[in-house]
C-alpha cells in the first residue's frame, strides 16, 4: 500500500489538469480501467494464487499505478493540447506554490484529524453501537461522494468566469446554479439516506437489533447530507477565487468544534445519539463561516491564492 501512496498523489495532480482544460472522459476512462483491473487482480491473486490480503494490496498498487500511466498516455499525449515536460521548477515557483500550499496542507490535515477524532469517539461506543455506526458510515462515506464533482465544477467554471472577466453577475449566477444543485442532491441524497435507515434497514444489516440505533442517527446522518453538498460547493468556490486561508480557517474552527463536542458528549456517556451530530456540526460551522466571508467580501479574488 505504501508504494500506491506516490501514484495516488501523482493521479490526484494529473486529474486536477484534466479537470482545469474541462476534460472529465480521461479521468474516467483511467479510473475505470483500474478498477477493472484491480478487480480481475484481486480474483485471481486471492482464489487463484491464494495471497489473501497480500493479493489485495497487490492488486490495488497495481491498479493505481495504472491508473497513473493511463491518465499520462491519454490526456497528456502528442494530440493534446497540455504536455508534460520532466524539468525542475524554477525558483520563483517554489515561493508561489508554498504560498498556496501552506494553508491547502493545513486544510487537509485538519480534515483527517476532524474523521480520525470522530471515528475513535465511535470506538468507545457499546459493541452493537459502534456496529451500526459503522454500517450507517459506509452508507454515507458513499453519499457524500455523488457530490462531490460539484466542488471541481466550481473550481473550473468559476474560475474561467473570473479569468475572462465576464462580471460580477455571471459569476453569481454560476454560484447560485451550482449550490441550487448541490442543495438538490443534497436533500435526494438525505431522502435516500433516511429510506435505508428507517425504512428498509434490513437492506444494510441482518441483525435487528442494530435497526432502532440506525434509526436514532438517521435524521443527523440526513441533514449533514444536506450540508455536505453545499459545504464541497462553497470550499471549490474558496478556492476559485484562491481564499485559500479562509478555507483552512473555517477547516480548522469546525475540527475543533466538532473534536470539543465530542469529548463532553463521549464524557456524558449518552452513546451514539451524541455521537452523530457533531458530522452536522461539522458541516454547519464551515456551511456558516463561508457564507459570512462570501456575504461581505463577495467573489473578489485574494492574494492568499
């Protein structure tokens, strides 16, 4: 896994290009060529060769990396329009880069602290707690993804609608539209959320007794749907118009929110219908603070970028 580390980083950096020249086929045809691979992989390392998890990694570093090899080969071959030339950066590149970088590393840093913290609070639950916080949290992971192209559709159009200078209008209208969707998606998102959760539980786990508890969480589990959509919307036009410092900072103020909530809430020992609003929280301290940055500063680009 640790080899699949370096082409994962180098895929995130060739799709972001693809996606900047509003070219989504590539990345697809990549992606979905390495899970056809990855999967065939797996079959035949595990049942055939009989290497078990061993297989599975193997597998998986394979498929990345071809993933990687596909993107380079398609989207930055002799017919494109963008090609890749291996020379080291110049110097002045380095100060830009660490300027936008700094707060973009704090931004993701604070994400994976904000989850770890959140699923080890999930870990002192009771054995039939934490198994229906884990069967409501892959249900949601997968969720929270369907929107998540909205973001880097606001990163891309957004920031052509700034480049060309089209005005302040045009790009408002492409705000509202894109957020309009992301709240549309959102609430289908949460309904079907709710209809597995409350309706048809027994579609995501057997035992029944894991079904009030799944039900207990499914009204936060539906509304931090809502604002998740809305929240990936906001941070893509964050970084649009290069706020890259006030997208860590509200990053970094709903981490601690959230990480302070959960630590009275684990310490009251109400189990797991503390657990699930501190995601609603976490959504809502971000949903807000970059509404009230965008309300007073509007669309205007920083220097922070």
């Amino acid at each position: 896994r640790g080899l699949a580390a370096p082409a994962v980083l180098i895929a995130l950096v060739l799709n972001s290009g693809l996606l900047a020249q509003k070219d989504t086929t590539t990345p697809f045809k990549a992606i979905a060529l390495s899970i056809v691979f990855n999967v065939i992989g797996d079959i035949v390392l595990i049942r055939v060769f009989n290497l078990g998890l061993l297989g599975t990694a193997i597998a998986t570093t394979a498929g990345v990396w071809l993933s990687v090899v596909c993107t380079v080969c398609l989207g930055y071959g002799p017919h494109r329009r963008v090609r890749i030339r291996w020379r080291p950066p110049r110097g002045e590149f380095w100060s830009s880069f660490c300027s936008a970088a700094a707060p973009l590393m704090l931004f993701s840093a604070t994400t994976s602290f904000g989850w770890a913290v959140f699923q080890a609070s999930a870990t002192t639950l009771d054995v039939l707690s934490c198994a229906a916080h884990q069967a409501v949290w892959a249900v949601w992971c997968v969720l929270t993804m369907v929107t998540y192209p909205l973001s880097q559709a606001a990163q891309v159009f957004l920031t052509e609608d700034l480049s060309l200078r089209r005005g302040r209008r045009s790009a408002l209208r492409l705000v509202r539209l894109i957020l309009g969707l992301a709240l549309t998606w959102g609430c289908a998102l949460a309904l079907i959320c709710g209809a597995l959760l409350t309706v048809v539980p027994s579609a995501l786990v057997r035992d029944a007794q894991l079904w009030p508890l799944m039900q207990a969480i499914a009204p936060h589990a539906c509304m931090s749907l809502v604002l998740a959509g809305s929240v990936q919307v906001l941070e893509g036009v964050m970084m649009a118009i290069g706020d890259t410092r006030c997208l860590a900072a509200a990053q970094l103020c709903s981490t601690v929110v959230m990480a302070c909530f959960l630590r009275i809430a684990m310490k009251r020992g109400s189990g797991i219908a503390d657990l699930w609003p501190a995601v609603t929280l976490f959504y809502g301290v971000r949903a807000l603070m970059h509404t009230l940055r965008l309300s007073v500063r509007g669309l205007r680009a920083t220097a922070a970028g």
